[in-house]
C-alpha cells in the first residue's frame, strides 16, 4: 500500500474508533455547555471580522468548500460577517467567479461598513431582510439560476419552524454533491432551559427541524463522518449532504 492509502486508511479505522467512544462524546457535549456560559464562539476572527464558530466547524466547511467547489455559497444569517468572509476566502483560494450571498433579517450599520471595505467583498452580495419572506426568496432563487455547484449554510432564527421553513425554501436550491449545513443542532443536546433567553430550546431547534425534514425529503443524508472526526461541533447531525439532484437521481 503506497503512504497516501495507508494514511487514509489509518484515519478511516481511527475515526471508526473514536465515533463508538461514548465518554468522549460526553465530555464534548460538557465542554460545550460549559464553553457557553463563556460565549466560546465568540471568541475567533476570520481575517479581521468576528466569525462567531468553532474552530472544529471552520475547519470542516473548508474541507466541504475545498471538495465541493461551490459556485455560489448562500448563508442565512450575518452578524459581524465572518462567516461571509470566510466562504469568500475558500473561493478566492479555489480561484474562479464563485460567490457568496447572505441574508440576514437586520444587516447592522456598522457591521456592513466593515463588510463592504473588506477586501473579500468583492465576491460578497448582501440581502436585507427576512430569509423565508418571499420578497428575499425570489431574488435569492434569482442569482442561483445558472449556477452549476451550490452550498447552503442556515444559520439565522435557530427554532424549529424557521429552521424548517428554510429547509423547504432552500434545499431545491442545493446541487447533487454538495451540501446544506444546518447550523446549531447542539441545542437539542443540551439541557432543557438552558437557553433561556432566547426563543429555541430543547425540542424547538435546528435538529429537531432537520429531524422533520429528513422524513419528507431522500435528497438529503446526514454526514456522519464529518460528526465521528469533529466531536465538538455546534452542528451534530447539521451537515446534510445532497446526494440526488433535483429529479431524484
């Protein structure tokens, strides 16, 4: 065997181990809700803007960006526009005419100052308003058409009718081999009330929407592989990959 296969393989049979490692697996889970009386996430910037991920789902979507080679990214949800910035870099390293378009309900002042004079810009649209309203869906469908390879990350209103609302409107959108990320499935794993400020909880969540959405549609299968090597990761279950095209094929 040459050291390129035998180095895969190596990584194949470890991850199989590590996936059955249940301890492991709890101590992630504690380290996440401990992380987040920290607000961990909040932590890390992507090329100078606050990206607000861990740095174990960073380092898979550049592994799906890099093997997908998308046309055109579409994130729902804003913020400070890391993420943005982030997905322009991937393409900018891959070379080509990709794009990215996000959508964020309130695109604030002083964040779309800091997004515009950034140089990643240049491969970055933004879309005001509501991501399941149709006066965003129409144009959002719009600057899709033509293109070739499409990746969808959903990471605005976090509870389960939203989630889900967006996983009907977005998923046509996605292109056999790629992916649809659904973001912040964790919080179905954590305690019941501990996010208590917020809207979503345990059982009215990003998971629970995927959960839902997965029995309608066989266009999408859950990246288990992606789950068994991250271990710590706000998206469990969240990484959807798109294995038949819009014909079922």
């Amino acid at each position: 065997m040459d050291p390129i296969s035998e180095f895969k393989l190596f990584r194949k049979e470890n991850l199989n181990e590590m996936s059955k490692d249940k301890e492991l697996k709890k101590l992630a889970n504690e380290f996440m809700a401990k992380s987040e009386k920290y607000k961990y996430s909040y932590n890390f910037d992507w090329l100078g803007r606050p990206i607000i991920q861990h740095p174990e789902d960073m380092v898979a979507m550049q592994e799906i960006i890099w093997k997908v080679k998308p046309d055109l990214i579409i994130e729902t949800g804003i913020a400070h526009g890391g993420s943005l910035i982030f997905s322009a870099s991937m393409l900018e390293l891959i070379g080509g005419d990709g794009q990215v378009l996000g959508i964020d309900i309130d695109i604030r002042e002083h964040n779309r100052i800091e997004i515009e004079k950034h140089p990643m810009y240049k491969r970055i649209t933004m879309i005001q308003g509501s991501s399941i309203e149709d006066n965003v869906i129409k144009p959002v469908r719009k600057f899709a058409e033509g293109k070739k390879r499409v990746l969808v990350c959903l990471d605005s209103l976090h509870t389960h009718d939203h989630v889900l609302k967006e996983l009907e409107l977005y998923s046509p959108l996605v292109t056999k081999g790629s992916y649809l990320v659904v973001f912040d499935t964790i919080i179905e794993d954590m305690p019941k009330g501990f996010y208590s400020d917020r809207p979503w909880d345990k059982g009215n969540n990003p998971k629970t929407a995927v959960t839902e959405f997965l029995k309608t549609s066989n266009r999408f299968e859950i990246d288990k592989y992606i789950d068994s090597k991250l271990i710590i990761t706000v998206n469990p279950d969240g990484y959807l990959k798109c294995i038949k095209d819009q014909h079922g094929k």
